[in-house]
C-alpha cells in the first residue's frame, strides 16, 4: 500500500500526535500504536494513510519544514523580491533550527537525515525548491535578482541554505562571537545576497 503524500492539513491530529510522540521518546521508539493511542484513532486508520512509522514522520518532518518556511518568508508588499529572499531564507535558518522536531531528530535520530543529504530529495525538499522556484522567477521578472536557469538556481541555494541548517553547529565556537550562530547567519545573508544580485 502506498501512503497518502502531500495531503496535510496544518491540524491533522495523526501527524499532531506524531509529533508528539517523536518529541517525546524519538522516531526509533515512536510505534504506530503509540500515534493511534494519542490522537484517539484505530491503528487501521492510520495504516490506511501510513504504512510505517518513516513515511509517517516522513509527511510530519514535511509539513512543519515547510510550515517554517512559509511562516520565515516576509510578505513585504514594495520590497524587492531579492530582499524577500533573502530575508526569508536566513530567517527560515534560523527558525529550522530552533524547531524542537529537528532538535530531536539531530540529537537521537540524526540517521533519519542522511538519504536526504546524501542520496536523494525528499518531499519537503521538492516543496521547497517549488517556494524557493517561483520567487527566483518573480525576482527575474522585477530585475532584483539574477538571471540564471532558475531551477540551477534553486536548487544550488538549496544546497546552500540545507548546509547551513544541518550543520552550522559544527563550525560554532561559543567561546567567539566572531564564529557565533549570528555570526554565520551574517555570513549567509552575504552569500545569498552576493549570489542574487544582477
């Protein structure tokens, strides 16, 4: 049986009491019984929808990326699209990187991650690359950003942003506001703008 993809509702009480139980003990000791339990459903119900734990979390860890993301994008009427960009693309960063679903899946399920970095996109990189896709278009179309084949464009900030969430923790020095988490924000908001811009 394949899953139901992509049909999330922002309150879907399954993916609530997901959620849930991964903040609570993990995605390795999170069971389809527990989710049932918690969001007051029969395990058929959610084997109807989801065949396993994995592509459970998996539709979660894709309606709250993406939720981040919408939410980090600034709806500044005037603004040039570049500005809005990059705006948003720092602040989603920052905001990824404090969600407490990534927290948890870094610190016991890190494992979770790796097909998504090293193998193949995942859903939430697809919608994100379709967020990230149609503002590069509107940003050529106003002049604010340059014109280059804008799925390579996409994709390669992407890349960029995707480095600096899941591993910005590995260059930190706590010790050095220099190598500060604000600090690399900086930096990145240099990048992108530098890489944007005509």
């Amino acid at each position: 049986m394949t899953p139901i993809r992509h049909n999330h509702a922002d309150a879907d009480p399954v993916l609530d009491a997901a959620r849930d139980c991964v903040l609570a003990v993990g995605v390795r000791r999170t069971t389809l019984t527990d989710v049932a339990r918690r969001a007051g459903v029969s395990r058929m119900t959610i084997y109807r929808r989801w065949p396993d734990v994995r592509t459970l979390v998996g539709d979660l860890m894709t309606r709250e990326w993406i939720a981040v993301a919408v939410g980090a994008m600034p709806d500044a009427a005037g603004t040039p699209v570049r500005a809005r960009i990059v705006d948003g693309l720092v602040a989603g960063v920052a905001e990824f990187r404090a969600h407490p679903l990534f927290h948890k899946i870094l610190d016991v399920d890190p494992e979770l991650l790796l097909p998504y970095v090293l193998d193949r996109r995942g859903a939430s990189q697809d919608a994100l690359l379709g967020l990230i896709t149609t503002a590069l278009a509107e940003g050529h179309e106003d002049g604010s950003v340059r014109r280059v084949h804008t799925d390579l464009q996409a994709r390669s900030l992407l890349l960029v942003v995707q480095s600096f969430a899941l591993s910005l923790r590995t260059m930190t020095d706590e010790g050095d506001p220099h190598l500060s988490d604000t600090a690399f924000l900086g930096e990145l908001r240099t990048l992108l703008e530098r890489t944007l811009t005509p």
